[in-house]
C-alpha cells in the first residue's frame, strides 16, 4: 500500500510538472531566436500563474496610450503569497508611508523592470526565463529564496515601444538572420521602439509622471514600496555588460548603507560572470545624480535602486557582428539578463533580515528630518501664481509628498534672491515639511542647488522645482509644529447676464481654458494692457469674452464647463469700461483666432523633442495640431497653415532653394514660426534672417601650452559642457511672448546664445545677463560666455512672425513655466 501511494505522488508529481512549460516550450523556439511580442510575453506569464496558482499572482495596473495592458506578476512563496496583501501594509507601515506598526515579519521586495526601452528587448526575454526558474520545482535553490523573498516583475513598463520595436524587427528579417550592421533588420525607421507613443524616454519621467504609463506606474509602484528596485537597459552593442556599483556623482541624500550594499549585489554578480568569463564593467557612466530615472527615483523613496546594462539596443537584431568581429546574439544578451536576475535574488534574500532593517531605517531616518538639509520648504502664494501652485500640488501628490499651511514667521535661503529672508507666513502659503516618509525625494526635487560629487554626470544637473514652476519660495532650516491641511478652495464658477466675461491671464491654466474654447467656436480677445474692474487686478493677455459676439454658441455652458474643469475663475462684466487700462472697444484688445499649427515629424528631427510638442499639444494644451512628414513639404497646404512650430532637428527644405523660398513666400504673407533650440540657428542662417550668433571676445586670452594631456582628456572636455544648469532670464514684461510670466528660469542645455536685434531688426525679449546662473554644473569656460545673450525673440518678415527660442521651453514637458511661453507664442505673439 505505502509503494502504491509513493507510486501515485510520483505520478501527481510528474504530472504537475509536464504541465509547467518553460519558455522555449510555450514560444515554440528558444528565447532570443526570435523578437517575442508583448502579447506573447503576458501571455506566458499568465501561464506560469495559472500552473502555479499559489505562487505566482498578477495584477494589472493601467493601459498604455495605445491601449495594450500592463501588468506586475507577484511570484513567492505559497506562505507569502497567501498574506500578499500583509506584507503590502505592513511594508507601508515600516516605511511610514501610512500609519499603525508592522505586525509578523517581512520579506525583502525585490521589483525587476523591464523594457522601459522597446528596443532594447533582450530583458522582458530574459523576463520569462526568470519567471520559469523562480517556481520550476526543480529549482531547490530558488525554493528557499522565495522564503525570504518576495519578487515583482514588471514584464515590459513600454509596450508600445516594445511592440513597435518587435513589429518591425519580425517584419523585415528573413529566414536567418544577417550579421552585418548595415542590414537593414539592424536600421530602426524613425522614431524607433525605445520611446512610447508620444516619444518620450520612460526612463526620464519616473518623478515627473507627464507620460500616462509613468503616472499609472507610480501609483503600484508607491502602493508597494520595494526594498529592491532592479531596472534592466541595453546600452551599446560594443559594450559587454555594466553592473553595479555605479559610477559617482552619488546624490549626497544616498545613504552609506545603499552604497554599501549595491556594492554586495554587485560583487555577487561579479562572481558569477568570472565563473562564465564574461567581460563587465562598473563605477563607469551611469551615476546615481538626477531623481527621474528608473534606478535614482527608487534610491529617494529608501530602495537600493539599479541599473543593469547588457549590450545590445535596436541596432543588435537577432544577431550583430562587433567591431572585433564576434557576434553578438539575441540569445547571450538574455541569458546574461537572467542570469544577472536570478543573482539578485539569491544574494537579497540571503540578506533579507538586513535589507528590510536597513529600509526601516532609512524611513525612521526620514521622518526624524535625518535627511533633510532643509526642514521646511515654503512656496509664497501669489492668486497670479494659483495656477502654477495647483499644478505643483498635483505633482507632489503623484509622488505621495505631504503638504500643508501654517502660520508665524520662518527664515530662510529665499529661491530668487540667494539672500536669506525673514518671511510671514500666509493661509494660502504652501509649506513642505522635510521630515516626513519621503523626505530624501523632497530634499532632491527642492533643494535650491544640488551638489555634485563628480560633474561627470549622465543628465541634467538641475531641476529644483520652484525654479521649473516660477513660483517664490523659500528653503529654511526652521521645523514648523502647527501644521493643518491644505487646501486652495474649489472654483464653482457662477456666471451672470451681463456684458461678457474675464479671465486673468496668469499660468497654463489660462491658456488650456483659451485652448478650450477656440476649439469650441468661443469668440474670445485679449488685452495687450493690464486693466481693473472693480478691486480685481488683470494682468496683460487676460482674456475677454463678450455675450453678443457669441449667440451662435451656447456660451455660458461651454463657459461654465471649462472653466470648472480647470479650476479657472471666470470674472463677469457689466460692462465695457475697465478701470487703469483700455475699455474693451480699444485696439488693444485683439480678437484671437483659431490658429491652424503643423509641425514637421520624422525623419531627420530629433524625435524626443518631436513628442515634447505633439504631447503638449495633445494631452497638456488640449489643442489640435498637424504632424507632416518632412518629406512631404510639398504636399502641404500652406495656405491653409496659420503656425508652423519648428522642434529641434534638422530641416532640410531650408537647404533647398524651390522648397525655402516657397517657405519664405507663405511667412511673407502671414505665416508665423516658433522655432525651438537647433532650428533657430538653421532659421537664423536664412536670407531674410536678422539673428546672428553671438561672438566670444578672445582678445586678451592668454596662450595655453600646446601639450595636453590625454589622460585628462574628458576632464578637459568639461570646461565647455553643461548637460544643464538653470539661469535667470530677464525678459520684457510688456511682450505678449512672456504675458502671464514674472519669473522665468531657464535650462541652459548648450552654448547656444545670440547678438541682440538692433531696433529696427526684431524684438529682444528675453536674455541671460550676468551672473544669472542659478543651479547646476557649468564649465568654467562656459560659464564665462554664458552671459549678457539673446534667448528669446521675435522677428517681423513681411506680414509674418517669427518666434525665437532658443532654449527649449517644453524640456520632457515638466517645465511648467515653459509651458505658458509655448501657448503665449501660438495664441498671443502677432498681430
């Protein structure tokens, strides 16, 4: 009897494990031989978590633009499993993230992203491979590390990207793949697969959450609170594989312990790949500095956050020869992913009780304002700043920072000064406390100048947000006790049978509701003059609507509407006189027209900087706007086109001399530009043009020896490099260009500046004067040139307008204040 039920488990035993597929057996081929789309990925997964119903649970957590399903798999234990949702709260509770005690123990959370770039494939490949080991039951190594540990998988955070990638790899490769780079299976058409619909590098937008997948991903990935965030990237097909630990600058916020034990991990994997004699690096190029990426952001929330690099991208294929001739395959670069994958969580869990003490820590820390090096940060309210507050309000509540209101008074660095300043506080004062659970990303996103351990860095260096935002602000050592929530009151607008309607031009906002209702049929002016009615004060561009030029529109619906979706406040009128300024019949108070905008998109312009201006307009402006391939200039209807927004790239029809004169015809007789960063250069060396680059003055400049040396080569490189600082503008107040704006801060990318327009040539309107940098690393080489040139300007060409700017105002669309100047030029700017 007992040889029969022993025979019996055997046979259940077996018969349970035929029923788990690994992934060459579910696929049909052996991963990495072919591009396996996301569909096919999810569909695995969800294989393996019907098989092993008790190990391995998922969940969806929102849809990409184009409307493909993402979705995290939870894979551990059966004991674990069981109590997922234990273990959830009870980590929020350690990381003070909500209230009460943890009760029972914690497994150390290990989260793997994957495919944040579509092209770059070989890790949701690698993804299933992990997968399969975690619960193949005849793993017993894993079997213990999923006692200890809990992991979350995220198969693809791009599936468009991914799927755009996958479509057209399988679509033009053959039987066997080529080798060759020239091949074409290895030449992604624009814009490839690493950005998603609108363009845009995922694994930039992590804080910012502009990109409906960022936004829907935070909101899972905030729910759990990893102690481990793993990011998976391929970086160039000639370089072998990059680990942790990374490179300097480390944002000073990291704490001894995350150095410390990214190192561990790193070391582990180290001897793994000796054992195989494959080639890696670290503590090269990718640092640990700006707060937007996939391994920095998690770092700011208490996490050890990583990159992983493997060889590869869109240029690899299937297969790929390198410069020394070996090949590189589709199949190697998943392999080594996974085997990357399954290293961490074999040296985590072996460390778990530590990795979850040392989480703890780091929110006690935080709360206690043990990483804080300000403790309170107080944004000024101003009602014309209303909007820019709302909008920051939103931001922080994406990333689950607290905020409120106090009273008394409080000293401090003031933002726009770099004095220090004794302030009163207001009700409508938004204060920012640095002790609280996410005390190190506040330190980060508000801190007036990071400081750099190293200006050898990956990205920007400056972000603080009341810079991005232009609101006042101040950071201030003071810890303030009597805090109560905050809140700006509702807008319900209540609108009358009056003359018509006002609303303050003061913020994006602003703008999004004039957006609204152009695309409405709304008839709507704007007043070049700041006017009064009654005690309210309005600024310059403030827009009027007037009851009788409306009657074919049902105005006060679409009014009334608009305005409380975007919380705008909409002033009546009773009539058209207005006090300090021109009544509403005055020649000043322009009637604003429907502007018909194109913008070229594809080939040959950057594509990043294409998705900035298309998603502005389609998800932030909510206004339509044409996309025409530039190779097809001629087809265009020029006549029908009132905008034509020039994006950074390379326009070759300025080149050709039929196609440039056509283009000079239609701005000739009404047409208007806004050209952003490297278009204003190619628009400048125009006939017509009156911009000229600005000329460094090298009179007196010392001889430098010859000799260089070339160990010091990228140090030296350095003296003329910013990968971005923020500096002040001053800008002319009374241009519609910047109405709406009293600060403007921009990011300072390059060493681009221009001479100024004599008076007779154009409109200066706004420029960098001297010692006008405000945060980030400049060379000093640079830095002593960035001063007293022309960013902004307007220029007349027959009856047209162009509009100069040569900073890019809509930078990964979180430059709020950029934003206002996009839609001043496009509504505003011209007659």
């Amino acid at each position: 009897m007992k040889k029969l039920l022993l025979f019996l488990l055997c046979v259940c035993y077996s018969t349970s494990y035929a029923q788990i597929k690994s992934p060459a057996e579910f696929l049909g081929y052996q991963v990495g031989t072919k591009v396996t789309p996301h569909w096919k990925i999810l569909t695995y997964f969800d294989h393996i978590a019907s098989q092993f119903p008790n190990q391995v649970k998922s969940e969806d957590y929102g849809t990409s633009v184009e409307g493909r399903p993402m979705r995290v798999y939870y894979i551990s234990s059966a004991a674990n499993i069981s109590r997922l949702e234990e273990i959830r709260t009870n980590n929020l509770r350690l990381a003070h993230a909500i209230d009460g005690n943890a009760q029972g123990t914690t497994p150390a959370i290990i989260w793997m992203s994957n495919n944040v770039h579509g092209n770059e494939t070989s890790s949701a490949e690698a993804a299933m491979m992990t997968l399969y080991e975690l619960v193949n039951p005849a793993n017993a190594k894993a079997k213990g590390w999923l006692e200890k540990s809990l992991v979350i998988i995220d198969p693809s955070l791009n599936p468009d990207g991914t799927d755009r990638y996958a479509n057209f790899h399988n679509g033009v490769i053959g039987k066997n793949y080529n080798p060759d780079l020239y091949a074409r299976e290895h030449r992604e058409p624009w814009p490839g697969g690493r950005y998603n619909h609108y363009y845009f590098d995922l694994n930039r937008d992590w804080a910012w959450q502009t990109q409906a997948e960022s936004t829907q991903r935070a909101v899972i990935y905030n729910k759990w609170l990893p102690h481990i965030h793993v990011d998976f990237h391929e970086q160039g097909i000639n370089s072998p594989y990059y680990f942790p630990p990374a490179a300097e600058p480390f944002h000073e916020v990291i704490t001894p312990w995350q150095r410390e034990f990214q190192t561990t991990i790193g070391k582990h994997n180290a001897q793994y790949f000796d054992s195989k004699g494959w080639l890696y690096f670290t503590k090269e190029r990718f640092d640990l500095f700006y707060p937007s990426y996939g391994d920095t952001y998690p770092l700011y929330s208490g996490a050890i956050g990583m990159t992983y690099e493997k060889a590869g991208n869109g240029s690899a294929g299937l297969g790929v020869y390198l410069d020394n001739r070996d090949t590189l395959t589709l199949v190697d670069r998943a392999i080594q992913h996974h085997a990357s994958g399954l290293n961490v969580v074999d040296v985590v869990s072996a460390h778990a009780d530590k990795v979850v003490e040392e989480f703890k820590k780091f929110a006690n820390d935080a709360v206690a304002g043990k990483l804080s090096s300000y403790h309170t940060y107080v944004i000024k309210y101003d009602s014309n700043n209303e909007g820019r507050i709302r909008a920051l309000m939103n931001l922080m509540d994406k990333n689950k920072i607290n905020y409120y209101s106090a009273t008394g008074g409080i000293k401090g660095l003031d933002y726009f000064s770099k004095k220090e300043q004794s302030y009163n506080l207001t009700e409508n004062d938004l204060v920012i406390p640095g002790s609280q659970a996410k005390a190190a990303l506040i330190r980060v996103l508000f801190e007036p100048d990071a400081k750099l351990t190293d200006s050898v860095t990956y990205d920007i260096t400056a972000w603080s947000l009341p810079y991005v935002y232009g609101v006042p602000a101040i950071a201030s050592q003071n810890k303030l006790t009597n805090l109560k929530a905050y809140q700006l009151p509702n807008v319900n607008n209540t609108l009358s049978a009056g003359f018509g309607y006002a609303i303050k031009w003061n913020g994006f906002s602003a703008a999004q509701l004039t957006a609204a209702l152009l695309k409405n049929k709304v008839k709507i002016k704007s007043s070049e003059q700041s006017f009064k009615i009654a005690n309210e004060e309005f600024p310059k561009g403030s827009i009027l609507i007037m009851k009788n030029a409306n009657q074919a529109v049902n105005l006060e619906k679409i009014l009334k509407e608009q305005a409380d979706r975007l919380q705008v406040k909409v002033y009546n009128l009773s009539s058209g006189i207005v006090e300090g300024g021109k009544d509403l019949g005055s020649s000043d108070v322009k009637t604003l027209k429907a502007p018909k905008v194109m913008m070229f998109a594809g080939e040959g312009l950057r594509a990043t900087n294409v998705g900035e201006v298309w998603h502005y307009f389609d998800e932030q402006l909510d206004y339509p706007i044409a996309l025409v391939n530039p190779a097809d200039f001629s087809r265009v209807k020029w006549n029908e086109i009132d905008v034509l927004v020039m994006s950074n790239g390379s326009y070759p029809f300025l080149r050709d001399k039929a196609q440039s004169a056509a283009f000079a015809s239609w701005l000739n007789a009404g047409g208007k530009v806004i050209a952003l960063e490297s278009a204003v250069g190619q628009l400048a060396s125009q006939e017509w043009s009156n911009l000229k680059t600005l000329k460094q003055d090298s009179a007196g400049q010392s001889k430098s020896s010859p000799l260089k040396k070339y160990g010091d080569r990228e140090r030296e490189s350095l003296k003329e490099y910013t990968a971005g600082a923020i500096y002040k503008v001053t800008f002319d107040q009374s241009h519609p260009l910047m109405f709406g704006i009293k600060d403007y801060f921009t990011l300072k990318q390059d060493a681009n500046l221009y001479q100024y327009l004599d008076d007779s040539k154009g409109w200066n309107i706004g420029y960098i004067g001297e010692n006008a940098k405000m945060s980030g690393f400049v060379g000093n080489t640079l830095a002593k040139k960035l001063k007293n040139g022309l960013l902004f300007a307007e220029q007349k060409v027959g009856q047209g307008t162009v509009i100069y700017l040569t900073d890019n105002v809509l930078f990964r669309n979180f430059w709020e204040n950029g934003k206002v100047i996009m839609a001043n030029a496009v509504f505003l700017t011209a007659d």
